[in-house]
C-alpha cells in the first residue's frame, strides 16, 4: 500500500468516527446532548444558540473532509 494512501486513509477513518459523535451530539427539538451544555444560554430568533451553530460547523468541515478523502482514495487506491 502506498504511504501517501495509508495517510489518507488514517485521516478518512477518524474524520467518519468524528463526524458520527458529532451527528448525534445534534439535537432534535429541544432535546440532546447539546441542550445540556447550553441550557442556561439564550437563543437566537432561528431557535439555535451558538453551541448549535458551532456544531453545525463543526459537522459541515468534518463532511466536507470526509468527502475529500473518499475521493482521493477512490482516485489513488488501486489494489
């Protein structure tokens, strides 16, 4: 295996594990595991405090890298 796709492949696993905690750290209605950390904060006229929005974030760049590496290793992979 070449190294370079060994690296790759090193950063795709933990971006999809990353990306997997912070899906479910997102919350429904109200409810989650971010409604914990941000129970005493305000919230802004769309009904998301910035806990919300930093996860959001947050997920989109893990999502955006995660899509990135796939497609590198589907370029560079060749059994």
């Amino acid at each position: 295996m070449n190294v370079l796709v060994g690296i790759i492949l090193v950063i795709h696993v933990a971006v999809s594990v990353g990306l997997v905690v912070f899906i479910l750290l997102h919350s429904g209605k109200g409810t989650g595991v971010s409604s914990l950390f941000s129970g005493a904060m305000p919230t802004t006229s769309s009904g998301s405090g910035v806990i919300e929005k930093n996860l959001d974030r947050i997920t989109i760049v893990l999502a955006s890298v995660f899509s990135a590496t796939l497609l590198l290793l589907m370029v560079l992979y060749h059994p």
